[in-house]
C-alpha cells in the first residue's frame, strides 16, 4: 500500500484518533525510535521477496529491542498473510491482507489498534492460524532445508530420509500451506529460514 493510500485510511475514521508516522525504511524509523515513542509499527509489504526478508528481519529485531510496541503486517494478499500467519503468528500482534475492502481494513487496523496489549490475541491472527493446521518438526525442518537452496536428495540425506519419504513430506507442507506450485513452497521456506529457532521473551504490557 502506497503512503498515500495509508495517509488516506488514517484520514478517515475511525482512525483518524491515531497520529500516522510514514518511513520509506526500517532504518529511518529506527533513528525516529530514538526520540517518539511509537505503540505500533504497521508493515506494509509489497510482493517481493526481498522486502518480505527486511520485513521480517526488521519485525524480529523489533520484537527483542522493543517488544512493548505492537507489530502488524500488511500482506500483499491472503496467500501471503496465510503463510505468514502459518509460519510466524507468535511474533505478531495481527495480519491482515490488503486485497481487503478500504472498509474492511479500516475496521481491522482500528481493532487491532485497540489492542495494543494483545499478542496474537485477536481475529485476523487466529483466522489465518486456524485455516491452515500446523506444520510437523520435518516439515519445517524441509522448508528451512529448501530455504537454504539444497535439493531433494540432498534434504533427504541430511534427514536420513529416502527420497520419497522426504517428498510426500513436501507435498503435505504445501497442502498445510494452500499452496499449488514450487514457487508458492520457496515463499514459505523464505519466510521460515528468516526466523529464528525460538522467540524472545515479551514483556508483558503495563
């Protein structure tokens, strides 16, 4: 979503109470950060995979150096709020896909905004987790593999796998995932390689 058309959802309201920061970059807000102190980052992502890595590397460090400040996504559609949801819900307080009507982002950004003492409290968090069940240990385990660039037989050998099984693995990721295609699967491993293993410790909201 472009700064006008954020500029234009915070215009109206409900969200209109809120006072609305914009910054091309995760560094510049960094060097804000310093002096305002925000309650929210809202992450509009476009569909690239490269901004989709700095968004989640950025939301990661965000959540260790101020897990205080609430953390929304905005997908570029469902199919990536869906994998998002599946692969990284407990880092966010919601998701939400800009494919979505202006009325209905309206209204979820508003409840989201409401609740800035939530961690994966609400709706837009639980729908995307609940639509797709979760993935197994070697599920993730092959994602983070493909993640970082090997193939099936050598996936294969690094599990002790034959072939086949390692595959039928791949095939029930992408079915958890709703994806049809490769392309869809190296999304998901993308996100899931740039995530780390555990998740910090939140401070619970005062």
């Amino acid at each position: 979503m472009s700064a006008a058309g954020l500029e234009h959802l915070f215009a109206l309201a409900p969200l209109s109470q809120y006072q609305l920061h914009l910054f091309k970059d995760f560094a510049s807000f960094k060097t804000a950060l310093s002096q305002t102190p925000f309650f929210s980052v809202i992450y509009s992502l476009s569909d690239a995979r490269e901004e989709r890595r700095n968004c989640l590397i950025s939301l990661r460090e965000l959540a260790y150096s101020h897990s205080e400040i609430q953390r929304i996504i905005l997908a570029a559609d469902d199919a990536e709020a869906r994998l998002i949801g599946q692969l990284s819900p407990s880092r966010l307080h919601g998701i939400i896909s800009k494919s979505a009507s202006l009325a209905e982002l309206q209204n979820q950004l508003a409840t989201l905004l409401s609740e800035t003492g939530s961690v994966n409290n609400n709706e837009f968090v639980h729908w995307h987790g609940s639509h797709c069940r979760m993935l197994s240990p070697t599920e993730r385990a092959i994602l983070r593999y493909l993640a970082a660039g090997l193939s099936i037989p050598e996936i294969a050998e690094q599990l002790a796998r034959n072939i086949k099984t390692v595959r039928a693995h791949k095939y029930n990721a992408m079915i958890k995932l709703g994806v049809n295609s490769d392309v869809g699967l190296l999304d998901a491993a993308d996100i899931l390689g740039h995530l780390p293993m555990r998740e910090p410790q939140l401070r619970a909201a005062s």
